[in-house]
C-alpha cells in the first residue's frame, strides 16, 4: 500500500490548485485500480460476495469519509460498490482525493 494512506486530507478552498496532468499521472500510480475519468475525478469499482458485504464496505467508507472530511460519491449494490471522487470545492482533482482512494483501498483490503 502507498504511502499515501498515511496521510489525511486537509481542507480545501477554491484557492487550492487543480492538479496537473502530469501530477495526476505521478500521483494514480500509487492508487493503481483508480480509473481517472476526463482529468476531473478518480473511479473504481470494488467486488463483493453479496450485497450484505457491499454494504458493509460503504458504511466504512462512509465513517472514513466523515472521518477525512473527504466525501466520495457511492453508488452500490448487489456484489459491487462504484466509489468516486474529486474535491468539489475545485471541480477537479486534488491529493485529497488521491489520499482518501488509497484509505479505500486499504479498507477494501481489511475486508479481503
């Protein structure tokens, strides 16, 4: 896992910068399995046995979210959860949203 789970996301205004192309690039290599879709935001799809373990995964990205101060965008449900991400305050991508898929990733694997 990255280091990037070890950090947390840090408030964001409309002054922070949108991350470069070529930050971006740097950046989603350590998220590998995020999907960046037209610069704006990550995506990723996770898989479940069932929809009881979907929900579980959703309701402790949920309690990491509130805990980052970060919200993704989730939409679930029989054997899957879809996460998105960007930091609305910018409309596009900044290390938060790097930092708070990487969490993911590591709560997706707690529950491998």
């Amino acid at each position: 896992m990255s280091n990037l789970a070890d950090k947390t996301c840090v408030p964001c205004n409309a002054q922070t910068p949108v991350l470069r192309q070529d930050e971006i690039s740097a950046v989603g290599a350590k998220v590998p399995g995020w999907e960046v879709v037209d610069g704006h935001h990550l995506r990723h799809r996770y898989s479940f046995r069932n929809f009881r373990d979907a929900l579980a995964f959703v309701n402790r990205v949920g309690e990491l979210a509130e805990e980052q101060g970060h919200h993704p965008d989730i939409n679930f449900g029989w054997g899957y959860a879809e996460v998105r991400v960007w930091t609305h305050a910018i409309d596009g991508l900044s290390e938060n949203d790097f930092v708070l898929a990487a969490k993911v990733d590591a709560l997706d694997a707690e529950t491998a």
